[in-house]
C-alpha cells in the first residue's frame, strides 16, 4: 500500500544544493536513478511512444542540470515536486508538437505571443491531466525507490520471499513448497523487509524545508 505525502521522493536541501554542481556524478546518478521511472511513466500514460518518453527523460534531466541553479528550495518558490512536474510537462509537450506537420508548427510559432506561452495553448495530452499522473506515478516511484535500497540492504532470498509474499501475492504455503523454506522463514522475510521498506519510505517522505 502507497503512503500518502506532498513530496514523497528525496528532494532533501543538501541533494539539491549537491546538485547544483554539475560535476558531482555521484548525485546526478542519484538523480537519475530516483526520478527516470516517475518521468519516463508520466510521458507514457501521456500518450508518448517509448522512444518519445525516453527522450523527455534525457531532455528533462538536461533541463533540470541548466535550470538548478536558479531553484530555491524556499515555500514561495514553490516544492522541488512542482518544479519538476513543470520541467516534465514542456517537455512532454514538446514531444507532441513534433508530431505536428511542419506547417502547422510555423503557424502556431508565429501566433505566439509575449502573453500566452507556448506550452499553455498546446491542449493537454489525451487521457487524465498530468498533475493527476504526475502524483500517481510520484507515489508509486516512492515505493519502487523504497523497494530497490532495501534489497542491497537483504539477502536475496529474504527478498524473494518477501517480493512472492507482498507484491506477487503469492500464498505463505505456496511461497515454502516452492523454495523448500519454512512457513515461519517466510514471515520473518516479510516482517524484516516490510519493517526495512516502511523505514525507507519515511526516509525518502522527508521535505528539504
């Protein structure tokens, strides 16, 4: 079951000021490996191709590496969840501009105008609006993070026992037929890692503010 929170992926202060450094791989990794799957699955339920979604991952990250420094992490600029979600839209929305024919895209670039940006007169992509994509793939990525730290942190077959129990929805008994494991190993995988993912999860729910 998902937990509920405002921002509920690691934006802490210090991961975004880290970040500001364009030559700290270690935090842009960081970066990549927390947000690529919550990017790249709202451009998909958007209505993009896989190819059109991977390229808004890689021009999202480009974008969010030229625009870094100027976010601050105060409540009148706005949450790092925010900010970001506006990076992943334009640039969602550029995916679909290319799909239009060139001569309608010359048209629609010279009716631009000071007062009505681009990305605001494009309709928004067919299926739910993204804000409510944006937040059901933010909280399913939160668990997915969750669930990848915790298994560096087990052994293999504590959480695959407790991936057959928990997410495949395996029976207990089928789960010790299945790997010659006790029924008692089997709840005291799911206890460990349940315990080990809710702790990670409140981990990654803290705001840098």
């Amino acid at each position: 079951m998902l937990m509920k929170s405002d921002d509920t992926i690691p934006t802490r202060l210090s991961l975004i000021e880290r970040l500001k450094n364009w030559d700290d791989q270690t935090s842009w990794q960081d970066f990549f490996n927390t947000y690529w799957r919550l990017i790249y699955g709202v451009a998909r339920q958007a209505g993009l191709t896989d190819a059109e979604a991977q390229d808004v991952v890689q021009e999202t990250v480009i974008s969010v590496a030229k625009k870094m420094g100027d976010f601050k992490a105060d409540r009148a600029y706005g949450s790092f969840k925010s900010w970001l979600l506006q990076i992943t839209r334009r640039r969602i929305i550029d995916q679909f501009r290319k799909r239009r024919p060139q001569n309608e895209t010359r048209m629609l670039r010279r009716d631009e105008t000071v007062r009505t940006p681009t990305v605001q007169r494009i309709p928004e992509p067919a299926g739910p609006p993204l804000d409510a994509l944006w937040q059901e793939e933010w909280e399913q990525n939160l668990m997915e993070v969750a669930l990848e730290k915790v298994k560096q942190k087990v052994s293999s077959k504590q959480f695959l026992l407790f991936h057959q129990l928990v997410v495949k929805q395996w029976s207990p008994k089928k789960i010790a037929d299945q790997y010659g494991v006790s029924l008692a190993q089997v709840y005291m995988a799911k206890y460990r890692v349940s315990a080990l993912v809710k702790k990670e999860v409140r981990n990654l729910e803290k705001r840098p503010y």
